[in-house]
C-alpha cells in the first residue's frame, strides 16, 4: 500500500489544531511549531477553511513593533 507520510501528519495536525482552536484558544506560527510541531500553520489553516471550519485571522503587533499573524475561532 502507498500511502503519503505528508499528507497524514498534515491531517493529523489539522484535527489537533482545530480542537485546539475549538477549545477557544488562538495560535500563532511561534506557538504552533512548539505545540504541533508544526512548521505551517498557514497551510493547516488553508486545509480547516476547505474543510468548512471558520477561522479569524488577526494582525497582532509583537513587543518587538514587528506583525504576527494569529488564528481563532469565532465563540
């Protein structure tokens, strides 16, 4: 059986994500990568929306003055 490495531990990111989106948090990349390991976030985000998901994305501005990009879901 053929079966694509990437393409299941992308799905299996996505459903940890999205319950964890559910639970009312929201995610960054930064925290992403730490909770999911999960180096894109953006594309995971992308897979929930085709899925049917609603997520918000807002522009924070870090301590720094530099913009990161943060993901929830509406309450």
């Amino acid at each position: 059986m053929n079966v694509n490495l990437n393409r299941e531990i992308a799905k299996s990111q996505c459903d940890r994500i999205a319950n964890y989106l559910k639970a009312g948090y929201s995610l960054t990349s930064l925290e992403a990568l730490k909770l999911f390991g999960c180096m894109r976030l953006a594309s995971r985000i992308c897979d929930l929306r085709d899925r049917g998901y609603t997520i918000n994305t807002c522009r924070v501005k870090t301590d720094t003055g530099k913009y990161i990009t943060e993901y929830s879901m509406p309450s």
